[in-house]
C-alpha cells in the first residue's frame, strides 16, 4: 500500500506580516497542489520573544484575556494574556504590562518603571482558576528586581517604617525588609516556567543594570546605585529564602524580574524555544515526519543561534528527519543555519518590490505558497526519478 507524504510545518511568525499559523498554511497549501493527498500538520512555533504567546495559546487551543493593570509608569493600560484550552493554563508576556515599547524613548527611567502591572495579571489568572503559567519576560522597561510584581501578589517589599517601598528601582534604595503575610495564599500552589533567553545574572559588570539599564533610560551614575540596591536586596532576599541566588545565569532577566521568579515563586528558567517545542507537542509531531518545514521571516546568522527554525532543525535532527526552511529574505550568514540543521533554505521573494509591498500579508501568503509548490515539484521529480 502506498504511504502518503507526512509533512510537519513549523514556522516562526513573519513580523508584520503573517502569524505564525498563517505561514504555515501558506507552506501547506503549496505543497497540497502537489501532494494532495499529503498529511500535513501545521504547529504554531515561536522562540520566546514577540508572537510567544499566540504561537502557545493557538497550539494549545486557548483564549485570550485582556485585563487593566497598572502600566511601566503607574498608568492604567490594557494587558493581554492567554488561557490554554484546559483552563488551567496561563500565558503571558511581561512585556503587555511592563514592556519598553508602552514608554515613550523621553519618558524612559528604570527608576521610576514598575513591574507591578505583572503581578497584577498573573492575580487575574490565579482568580480566573490558572495554577500553572508560562511567561515570556523579554523586553521590559523595568529594572526594579521584580519588586512591583511581588508587592501585586502580595509580598510586603518594606521600608524602615514598615510600609511599602515606593514603586520602580528607586523603592529598593528604601528597602529594608521583606514579609509574606499578605500573599495571596493560591500563590504557593502555582508553578512559573520562565522563557529566558538570556543568562546575565543580577549584579556586577554583566548585571541587568550595566548591561540593560541604558536602553531603558539610566546614566552611569543610576546603573551604579541601582546596581548597589539590587545587591542589597539580593541580601534581604537571601534572608527570606534559600533560593535566592543572584548569581545565577537568568537573574537579571527583565531588570531581576527573573531573580524574582526564582526566590520567590514555584519558578524555573527555561529557553523560550523549548518551552514552546514542549508545551506545543511538536516532538511527538517530528517523530512521525517524513519531512520537517521550518523558517521565519528573515533567516540569518542569529537564526542559527537558537531561534525557532534552529530549534525545529535540531529537534527534527535527533530523529534524522529531513529539514527545509523558507524565509522572505536571507543574508549572507545564513548559511550557519545549515549546520544547526536546515538541510536547504529558500527565500521566497519572486520579484522584486519594496519591502512594505512583500511584507503586505496577501503577498507574503502568495509568495510563500507558490515558492512551497516548486520545491515540492522538485521532491517529487527526485523521488520518482529515484525509483
């Protein structure tokens, strides 16, 4: 009995112009005009960073919440987050209540930045009946060690008189003790997987405030103090619990957003690649693949750097799994994607135009479809060829 191809598309979002889901229908319906008769599964892939959160609840049949939580500056804004199709679930980004694009470049000032917008939407989980969370905390604004999240869940980040620190990095510089007694008491019942991509620890030359702290609006002289408060805190912290280590790859993640997960909260760190490749069930996929679809919109030397076509290529690998990768464009270095796995990439621009016209979402679908077809017809002529 012949056996129909079985294809796995996964394909990172193409920013700005297809979600994740739609490029891979778009791979799908070029390789149907082929293969009709092809089993194709399409899985919704992203590494962590922008798309994260749709690319999850879409794989894991969710919904989206929105919910107002105070902003990186103390305003009120509008976070949205997700909810997997069991309920219990919640997935978010930090960056939708705390995130440097919600400040304007002039208003930027870590001092003054909260994550307190954070806490708020994992209390609106919590209440909605999520027990399990996986959040993504690249691109903040903040650079307060994750203090304004814990004082929304609860935790008393106190002053010398006993009241709450003022919100921002600034408030640690008061910081002088640290209590639970008011957490939220579903709090211990809850468990953080961490999308982490980077592994710079709390403090010191390599710390959040040194290395991130100029993006986020801070001169020499505020990445030192803050540099000096987060120390202090690491110290109060350690008092609190024994797993405070702010010396750990991942802690300074987010401005110490990440050292609060892991002192504070049921929290681990992980790469955002793997959580999605493992919350999507993508390996189970990739098993039974005969060929494994992967790309992104530019594919290029960072690409190759555990993005989410080299996490598709290498997961594909381990079960010898043939891999091809279609991108909008490609640069020179892209030819390091070869050696993490991508057996051949293809840009699928077919004339030329400027860039708005090829990422125009009708375009880019087109181009993507019609580029599939191709390669497909030359699988196919191979494989005949080779009978």
């Amino acid at each position: 009995m012949k056996k129909n191809m079985k294809a796995v598309i996964a394909v990172d979002s193409w920013k700005g112009s297809l979600s994740s889901l739609g490029a891979g229908e778009a791979v799908k319906k070029g390789i149907l005009r082929v293969y009709p008769d092809a089993e194709i599964i399409v899985k919704p892939v992203a590494d962590g960073g922008e798309g994260t959160v749709d690319a999850l609840v879409q794989g894991m049949q969710g919904r989206k919440e929105k919910v107002m939580v105070t902003g990186p500056l103390g305003e009120m804004t509008e976070a949205e987050y997700g909810i997997t199709g069991d309920g219990k679930t919640a997935v978010m980004e930090m960056a939708a209540a705390a995130g440097l694009t919600l400040v304007s470049r002039e208003k930027r000032n870590p001092m003054l930045t909260t994550t307190y917008g954070v806490g708020e939407m994992i209390k609106d989980a919590i209440e909605k009946g999520c027990r399990r969370f996986l959040v993504g905390i690249g691109g903040s604004a903040t650079n307060d060690g994750g203090a304004g999240m814990l004082q929304a869940l609860g935790f008393g980040l106190l002053d010398g008189q006993g009241e709450q620190i003022p919100k921002g990095a600034k408030g640690l510089e008061k910081l002088e003790k640290i209590t639970d007694e008011e957490v939220l008491p579903q709090l211990s019942d809850c468990t953080f997987r961490i999308a982490c991509d980077v592994t710079n620890p709390l403090c010191g030359e390599q710390g959040c405030s040194a290395v991130y702290g100029p993006q986020k609006g801070a001169d020499p002289d505020m990445i030192k103090d803050m540099d000096r408060w987060l120390a202090h805190y690491a110290e109060l912290a350690g008092a609190y619990s024994a797993k405070a280590a702010p010396k750990f790859p991942g802690t300074g993640a987010a401005g110490g957003l990440g050292f609060a997960f892991l002192t504070f909260t049921n929290g681990i760190l992980d790469p955002g690649i793997k959580i999605v490749l493992e919350e999507t069930g993508l390996e189970e996929a990739v098993k039974e693949g005969d060929i494994i679809i992967t790309g992104e919109g530019c594919l290029d030397g960072q690409t190759a750097m555990g993005k989410a076509p080299a996490g598709v290529a290498q997961m594909a690998k381990k079960y010898n799994k043939p891999v091809i990768a279609f991108s909008g464009a490609v640069t020179e270095d892209a030819v390091q994607c070869n050696r993490e796995g991508i057996d051949a990439f293809f840009p699928v621009l077919r004339h030329v135009c400027t860039l708005e016209e090829a990422m125009e979402p009708g375009q880019a679908e087109k181009n993507l479809t019609d580029t599939a077809e191709q390669i497909f017809r030359l699988i196919k002529i191979v494989k005949e060829a080779g009978k």
